[in-house]
C-alpha cells in the first residue's frame, strides 16, 4: 500500500514537470513569435523611410528641373522679344528719312478690321502737338556665361516715371515672374548730340525701363482682354495705340475663332508733356510678357477722313438733341431736359469716327445726374452706347428717328 502511494506521488510530481516544460515551451514560442513580428515592423518601417525618402529625392529633381526649364523658357522668350523690339527698331530707323506727318496722315486710315455689334473702344483725350521723335529701348543681350533669371514675387503696380504707378497685370498663386531691366542701346555714329538733346529733355524723370515675364498663366488671352479693358477706362486713362503711338482700336480677344496670341501697345501722355508711359503687352498661351518703358512722344489722334470735318461740333450736338429720348434709353418726351457735355478730340467706332458725349439729366436744385455716354458719328448718322463698367459699345437704332 504505501509503494502505491509513493508510485502516485512520483507519478503526479512527473505530470507537473512535464506540463511546465510544456508552459515553459510556449512561452518560449510566444517571445519567438513577439521577436519576428517586431523584427517585421521595423523592417517595414525602414522600407516606407527609404520609400518616402526616395520619393522626396524625386519630387526635388522634378523641381529642380521644372524649374530649369522655366528659366530656360524665360530666357528664350526674352531673347525673341529682344529680336522683335530689335527689328521694330531697324524698321523705325529706315523709314526716319521720310516726312513724319506723312506717316501719320497714313497711319490714322484703316486701323481696324471688322465690324461689330459690339466692341472694345477706343477713348479719346485733347489731341496734342507732335513732340520729339519717338526714342524706343533695347534690352541688353545677355552674356553666355551669365546665370538664368529668379524668379520674382508678381509685381502689384508697375513704375511708369518719377513717384507714378499703375496697377501690374493682377496674378495669383502659381504663376512664375521673372523680371529684368532693359538697358537702352548704344547711339549710333552721327547721333550722339541728338539722342543726348533726347535724353537731356528727359533727364529729370526717374525711370528704369523694366520687362516683366509671366509664365503658367492659365488663360493668358482673358488676362490680357481684362487689363486692357480696366486700363483703357477714362479714370486709368490708357490708349490702345499703334507703333507711332497713334491711338486705334483695340486688338480682336474673341470672335469665333479666338486669337492664340497678339501684342497690344497701352500708352498715355506724362502729366509734364514730352513723354509718353508705355506697357506693352505681348501675350501667347500660358505666357505673357509686359515691357515697361517711357519713350519720348505724344499719344496723338488719328487724322480724320478727307469730308469728316464738314459738320461742326455744334451741329453733331444738335443732331443727338433733335433724337427722341427713348431712342437714347432715357426718360422724357424730349432732350430739353438733358444737358450734353462733349471731349474733345476723335474716337473711332467701327473704323467710323465719333465724337464722345456724356449727357445729364437737369434736376430740381441745379443738381446735374448722369444719364448715359454716348459716341455720335461725325455725320450723325450712328449713335454708340458706352457701358462704363465693361467699356464696351453697343449701336443704338436711330434710323426711324432720322426719317
């Protein structure tokens, strides 16, 4: 009996080292297992830094050559604007010979093309006396060894002479802007006195001519379509003009077939007289370049059709006062209740030229309201709706009022 109570003992001590050995085992295991899977984490973990890291490397060089290229393309789009003041200024220097009035009676002809309902106009300002000759810059052709442009942060105004600014061609986010002075050229031989007469008559206006390059632009034709339109109003006070800075109709931005480039020539006479403030915009898809100069001049008028003068100021006046109100858009059975002011100077609507007229209504207390602008043709035969805030035109149906 008791050898079978000490075989039992033995027996159950034998089960308890056999079922921890076991526990033993299993611990083992789990530590085995915790070991590999931490091993695994760390191994992934290192994986996604080298990922990321690589990515990041990656994202850089794509940087950095992004922007290579854009300097590249700054670079090239200078030069050809380089080529093209450059040529325009072997042109302007061959036909210097000629009579100047000549070109100008020529240049104030056909400046138009197409007719339309509606249209981008053209103000008028007092016509004033040709100066000096027109004194255009070149930009300095860069050296080989010279590093590619930085960018720039977009310019809010532009300086366009001595403490006078103007609103730049309003940019945001993601476009890049590069900005350069234009150097003037060297005077020819035999010209020294005159360009130094020139720039003696100039010399107490500080001022860098400066050409401004936009790229990423996501519809540069709009952009361009915009600014000229704000910076043609009568309070910014620009003229679209031609290169002998003679006023003309503005370039075509839509249509049925929109145009996918073109350069429009803003300009408007210095207070002082003498000098002319100049942006030059010269636009393609995505890119846009400004060239800000101050060229010696006057922005002038063209020089009326044979004929277009017959009828005096007086008379068009009369012509617009004998419509009916109605006509006009405007209230009362008659004009006697309106006063009309007129600009000197010519505007041109639909290649017709026009007089600008601002007509009032005359109010209780000797209070004068606005009521319309208005362009009369000089043969009174057309009648033109000015809309201030988009600066557009719009014909008016006078012809059963006229019979």
């Amino acid at each position: 009996m008791k050898q079978d109570k000490v075989d039992k003992k033995v027996q159950k001590a034998e089960q308890k080292a056999a079922k921890a050995a076991q526990q033993v085992q299993i611990v083992a295991q789990k530590a085995e297992k915790a070991a590999q899977k931490q091993a695994e984490r760390a191994e992934k973990k290192a994986a996604k830094q080298t990922q990321s890291a690589e990515k990041k490397a990656a994202k850089e060089a794509q940087k950095a050559a992004k922007a290579a290229q854009k300097a590249e393309q700054a670079s090239r789009k200078a030069e050809e604007k380089r080529a093209k003041i450059a040529a325009k200024m072997a042109e302007r220097a061959a036909a210097s010979g000629g009579e100047i009035e000549g070109e100008e009676g020529a240049g104030g002809k056909g400046k138009k093309k197409g007719k339309k309902k509606l249209l981008l106009l053209l103000l008028p300002v007092v016509a004033i006396a040709v100066g000096a000759g027109v004194f255009f810059f070149l930009w300095k052709e860069p050296a080989e060894e010279d590093a590619p442009p930085e960018p720039i942060a977009p310019p809010a105004q532009y300086s366009v002479g001595g403490e006078t600014v103007v609103p730049a061609l309003p940019v945001w986010s993601g476009v890049t802007v590069y900005g350069e002075e234009i150097i003037p050229p060297e005077p020819a031989e035999g010209e020294e006195g005159e360009e130094g007469e020139k720039t003696e008559a100039a010399s107490d206006v500080e001022f860098t001519p400066m050409l401004y390059t936009y790229q990423d632009l996501t519809n540069a034709r709009s952009l361009v379509a915009a600014y000229t339109a704000l910076m043609t109003t009568e309070d910014a006070g620009f003229f679209v003009v031609d290169d002998t800075l003679t006023k003309t109709a503005a370039p075509s931005f839509d249509g049925e077939t929109p145009p996918t480039s073109g350069t429009v020539q803003l300009a408007r006479n210095t207070p002082e007289g003498g000098l002319v403030q100049s942006l030059t915009l010269d636009w393609s898809e995505g890119t846009c370049t400004v060239a800000v100069e101050l060229p010696e001049g006057n922005v002038k008028d063209p020089a009326p059709p044979p004929g277009s003068s017959d009828r005096t100021v007086t008379q068009v006046v009369e012509s617009l006062r004998e419509l009916p109100p109605s006509v006009l858009g405007l209230e009362g059975e008659t004009m006697d209740d309106y006063r009309i002011y007129t600009q000197d100077g010519i505007a041109w609507v639909d290649d017709i030229p026009c007089l600008r007229m601002s007509v009032y209504r005359m109010e209780e207390g000797g209070i004068n309201e606005i009521a319309g602008h208005y362009f009369l043709s000089t043969d009174g035969l057309h009648v033109y709706k000015l809309n201030v805030g988009t600066n557009q035109v719009v014909e008016l149906d006078i012809q059963d009022a006229l019979k």
